[in-house]
C-alpha cells in the first residue's frame, strides 16, 4: 500500500503544475492564518468584494499579458517591450477620448480602442519583422522598443498624466458585470480564446515544433518565420489590452509609469507556470495559476503592512525556488522527484522526457 | 601550447571585422560632437566633455561589468539594483559610524558576493541568465527599501573630500576623483580581457561555450568569475554613485541596467557573446552621455526625447552587427 502511495506522490509531484499549485495553496493559507477574514467574500449592493476577488481582479492584466507572452516564450523568444505597448496604447485611447467633446460616447471610446488597438498591432508586426525577417535576438529586438516606447509613451502624453471621465472607459478596468469585476471576464475571455486558439487547433502544436526547433520545422512544411511573427503581433495585442485596464482603472494615462515592469512580472508568470524560456512547450493553465501567485504575494505583502518595495525580496525567494524545483540540472543533482537512480544523466535527456509527457497531457 | 596559437591567429583573421562596430559608434562620437560644436559655441568647451565623464563615471564601470557578461553570451540585469544596494549599504553603515575604510570594504563585497551566487546558479543548475539575474535584481532592490525607506544624506569626511576634490589644470578645467578610478578601471578591463588567460577564456566562450568546454578551457570557472566581475563593477560604480549623490536613495538607478545593456551595444559588442571590446564601451557610454548634454544644451526637446533617440541608435547599431554577421557567414 505504502508504494502505492508513494507511486501517486511521485505523479502528482511530476506534474507540472504541481509546485505552483502548492505554492498558490501555501500563500492561501498562510493568509488565512494570518487573517482569518481572508477567505470570506461578501455580498454589498450586488456586488461580491473579498481579496480573493481582489486577487483575481488585480491579477487581470498581468494575466493577460503573461498569456501573449507565453506563446511567444514557447517559441523560445522574450517579448521586453509589453510594459511600453501597455503605456502606448494607454496613452493614445486616454488621449483621443479626452479629446471628444462627449467623453461617455460608446462610439467614442470604441474608436479610441480600435485606434490604439491598430497600433500596438503595428508595434506587435515591428517586433516580428526584427525577430522573424530580420533575425535580431528577440531579447534585444525587444528591447529597442522597450527603450524606446517609453519615450514613444510620453511624448503621446507630453509629460503629463492625462486625466479622462469616461464611464465606458472605466468600466474595462473598474466596471461590474453579474456581480463580479468586468476585468475578470475580460481575462477569461483572453485565455478561453487563447486556450482555444492553440489546443483546439493544430497553433499550439506548431507554435512548440517552432520553439523546439524552427528549422527543423520549417523544413517539415511549417512556415516558422511567420509564426514567430504572429506571436509578437499577438504578445502586443494582449498587451494593449491589458494597458486599457491600467488606464481605464486609474481614468488616467501615465506614460512613465502604465505598465512599468509588467513585462518582467509576466516572464515571471509564464516561468512560474512551468513554460520552459528554451521555447518548446508551453502551458495556459501554468500562466494563468502563475498570474495569480504573483498576484496573492503582493496582496499579502500589503495585507503583512510592509512596504511594496520590499516584497521584490520575497518575489526573489520565490522566483529562484520555483526555477530551482523546475530546472532539470537541480532535480538531477539533488534527486529530486526522481526516485530511479540514473548513473549520471545527461541534463539534455532529461529536459527532453518532460516534454514528451507534456504535450498530450496539456 | 597548440591552443594559444590557434585562439591568436583566430583574433588576427577576426580583426578587420570586429572593428567595425567599435569605428562606426566612434564616427557618431564624433559627429554627434561636431554637431554640439557648431550649433552652440560652449559645446567647444573642454569642461564639457569632462563633464560627459563625471556625470557618466559609475555607468562607465558597471557598463565595463556588463560588457565581460555580454562577451559570454550572457546578460545581468541586477546591476541597477546592485548599484542602488551598495550606495544604500554605504550611507547607513556611515550613518552608523563605521570607519571609512571598513565600510569600503564591505560595500566591495557585497557586490561580488551576490554576483558569485548568480554565477552558481546559473553555471550549476543550468537556469537562464535572464531570470536568475533578474531574481538579483528584485532581491537586491528589495534589500534597498529594506535598508531604509527614504533616502540616506552622506556626511562622513572621507566620502564627502573625495566626492568635492576636484583634479584638474590652472585654467579651471577639472575632473572629479570618480572618473580617475573609472578610467583605472577600464584601463584594467581592458588588460584583463586582452591578455590574460581569463579574458581569452571569455571570448572563447562567448564564441561556442560547447567547443570551448571540449577544448579544455573552465567554462563553469569563467562562467561564474563574470558575473562576480559584473558584481564587483557594480560595487564600485555604487560607491562612485554614492560620491556623486553624496546620498543612498532606495528608488536610485532604476532602469540603469537598460542604459548599461544599450551603450555595451552601441559600443559594438556583439549580444550573442565573442566579439566586442572594452573601448567600444566608452565610446558606447560617451555617445549615451553626448546625447544627454546635447539635449540638455538644446533645451526644448523634452527629457522623453533622450530615449526615443537611444532606441533608434539600438536598433541602428543592432541592424549593423547583423548585416557583419551576414557578410561573415
């Protein structure tokens, strides 16, 4: 009976998503204990409120981020330039509705998001271009508009903090819907279309061929350059929208700061979540949970009265534990989740046995 | 002894086209200056570009660090934060009156230390660059608030006489004592990595790690050592960054890392690692400091304007190293 147990143990902790899971129930807890009420959600004119919906509203651009940049990490690529789209695409839907003379016009505001939309398409296609055509190191292709969409951002504000009273507006970031946040069902509906996109089509299978090797698979009949290009576009895509909800929950565009290290947490969801930075595979529902976990940390280090700042200490920790669990070479070393005994196994080969597993099972 | 010659006669056959780069963001020095100099007569000045010197002393040094990480094909991105750390360390172990020297030394360590860890972690578990040093960067930022909250004045003697020296001629032109040590230490990054075991080590690595691992060289020693090299230039441009502040603040040299990675590119090292070279650096940290003063010197282009031109030169310096690539391959 014992070794059935242990036969169990040894799947469950093989998972992937197993250490995130722990990690999530971990911090869960320890707020509980802490703070009892932690758990509990309430009913208050129709609305539900508790810091577990908090948590998943808080945690919605971030979310939707990770989930673009997911795709384009599978392809083995970095996408550094999201914070600046956020703050771009912010910017000018802030910008053109402050413009009109009825702020609470529908139309107006569709406008202005289709606008700003279209260009974080383009800025999403310059990426692609640098990465996909041109063939610059996507770490740096990036960067240049990380740099440079910052300057890009404020030179759209002027300097100044753009202050708009647009309830249409708002509602993508601070709106209700069925009694929850309208951001949630906005970060749903990313990922279901997202999920859908890429499991229930041959996408994802050929996005992780790609990373696995795109010339490989180019010569096998995939158009790789043309993925990678799409998963930029799309990277940008997601980060424009989740630049409309930082603007739209604050009713202000800040070019310095909308979207400031958003890209650095959403490498951080995606690692969190098991997606390997080699590319090669990815997996949503690791993004979405590492979404969350990011989320629960800083929500309880300012439940913990310490200074926000200060839970970059804890983000460390955390960071280097689950890369540590996750890397192959740690697991090898120190026998870890590996009860057979494998006289010095190459680190390549058992990279490589996950990767089998995992494809079907995600 | 067969290794040597080999690794020489491949840097002869290689020179012509790693200079490239290096010459290019020379040329834009100089263009960028001539442009100052015909557009206001006290660009001319000498004081001016000593001035590019002072203010960009500690960029200097941790873009030295940056550029041994880049040259193994490697990134470090803690170095803003591990900048901030040592100046907040420096401020409140004065604040606490320690003796000068004593606060010195551990200020050097600290960075190195935490270097050499990074080092670990990435040679022994095989974890990317990228998110190991950004673990750095989160911790050493967070170390920073932890410290203290707001900023830290510095008041003890020896840091404000070297901070307030000034070296320089009778006609009133001057440097400070930070560019003197960052000068030193490029002088030594510059030896280091041209003719010592180690620095040949790096490019070699840099080049292909797989090959030179089947050819005997430490890859995991030289892995390790330049990331603790990056950690103690970062060290050193913090206490340079505490002398030109005077003060430890938590929120200091946020984003630096970014303006470190551009001018170790603009200055022509290659990302992917094997081919670059300290000099190209300066020049890389002299064109960043030139765009500053001429914008300052202009006056009604906006702050903002600095980074859309940085990242314009990025993308420009980054098309020309591909297009060498490709002319190579």
């Amino acid at each position: 009976m014992s070794t059935t147990w242990r036969g169990r143990w040894a799947v469950a902790t093989a998972h992937p998503l197993f250490w995130p899971v722990i990690a999530l129930i971990a911090m869960l807890v320890a707020n509980t204990i802490y703070r009892p009420s932690f758990l509990s959600i309430e009913m208050r004119n129709g609305h539900l409120y508790g810091s577990l919906i908090d948590i998943v509203r808080l945690s919605a651009p971030l979310m939707i981020v990770a989930l673009g940049m997911t795709l384009v990490i599978a392809t083995g690529g970095i996408d550094l330039s999201v914070g600046s789209v956020c703050a771009i695409g912010g910017a000018i839907a802030c910008l053109y509705i402050s413009k009109q003379p009825d702020q609470n016009s529908v139309v107006g505001v569709l406008t202005a998001l289709t606008l700003a939309f279209g260009l974080a398409l383009v800025l999403g296609a310059w990426n692609g271009v640098l990465v996909a055509v041109i063939g610059i190191q996507p770490i740096i292709a990036t960067l240049i508009l990380m740099v440079a969409g910052r300057g890009l951002a404020q030179l759209i504000t002027e300097g100044q903090i753009i202050t708009i009273n647009s309830s249409p507006y708002r509602m993508i970031g601070a709106g209700q819907l069925l009694t929850l946040p309208f951001a949630i069902f906005i970060a749903v509906a990313v990922a279901l279309v997202i999920a859908a996109a890429t499991r229930r089509t041959a996408l994802g299978m050929i996005i992780e061929s790609v990373g696995g090797n795109a010339e490989a698979s180019r010569l096998s009949g995939i158009r790789s350059s043309r993925i990678i290009f799409l998963v930029y576009v799309v990277s940008a895509a997601c980060a424009v929208v989740a630049g409309f909800m930082m603007t739209a929950n604050v009713s202000s565009a800040d070019g310095n700061n909308a979207g400031l290290w958003v890209e650095l947490d959403a490498i951080l969801a995606v690692v969190i979540g098991g997606t390997s930075l080699a590319g090669g595979r990815f997996s949503l529902a690791g993004t979405v949970l590492g979404a969350l976990i990011i989320q629960t940390l800083t929500t309880s280090v300012y439940a913990m009265n310490i200074t926000p700042q200060t839970s970059l200490l804890f983000k460390a920790v955390v960071v280097i534990a689950v890369c540590l669990i996750q890397a192959p070479a740690f697991r090898a070393k120190f026998g870890l989740l590996r009860r057979r005994r494998r006289p010095g196994p190459p680190p390549a080969a058992v990279a490589a046995d996950p990767r089998k597993e995992e494809v079907p099972a995600t | 002894m067969s290794s040597t010659t080999l690794a020489a006669e491949r840097t002869r056959w290689r020179i012509p086209q790693s200079y490239v780069p290096v010459l290019a963001t020379l040329a834009l020095l100089l263009v960028l200056y001539a442009i100052g100099a015909s557009q206001y007569t006290a660009f001319s000045n000498i004081q001016v570009v000593l001035n590019v010197f002072i203010d960009n002393g500690f960029l200097l040094v941790v873009a030295v660090g940056m550029t041994f990480v880049i040259l193994t094909g490697g990134i470090d991105l803690s170095v803003g934060s591990v900048v901030a750390m040592t100046a907040m360390v420096c401020a409140s172990l004065l604040r606490a009156d320690l003796p000068a020297p004593l606060v010195l030394f551990i200020a050097l360590a600290i960075g190195p230390t935490l270097g050499f860890g990074m080092g670990c972690i990435i040679h022994f578990f095989e974890i990317q660059p990228f998110i190991v040093t950004l673990a750095g960067m989160f911790f050493a930022r967070g170390m920073c608030t932890f410290i203290s909250g707001s900023s830290i004045p510095i008041t003890d003697r020896f840091w404000t006489r070297l901070a307030q020296d000034r070296i320089g001629d009778p006609r009133g032109n001057f440097v400070s004592i930070s560019v003197l040590i960052a000068f030193a230490v490029v002088a030594i990054a510059a030896y280091v990595l041209a003719y010592t075991r180690l620095g040949r080590n790096v490019y070699a690595i840099g080049g292909n790690s797989q090959s030179a691992l089947l050819m005997g060289l430490p890859v995991g020693r030289t892995r390790i050592a330049v990331y603790t090299i990056s950690g103690l230039c970062s060290a050193i441009g913090g206490i340079l960054l505490s002398f030109y502040t005077l003060s430890g603040a938590p929120l200091i040299a946020i984003g630096m890392e970014l303006d470190v990675i551009a001018a170790v590119v603009i200055g022509g090292t290659v990302l992917t690692g094997g081919s670059g070279y300290v000099f190209g650096t300066v020049l890389g940290v002299l064109v960043l400091g030139t765009i500053q003063t001429l914008i300052t010197f202009d006056g009604r282009l906006s702050s903002w304007w600095t980074k859309i031109v940085i990242g314009g030169l990025l993308f420009a310096f980054i098309l020309l190293q591909r297009l060498i690539g490709i002319r190579k391959k």
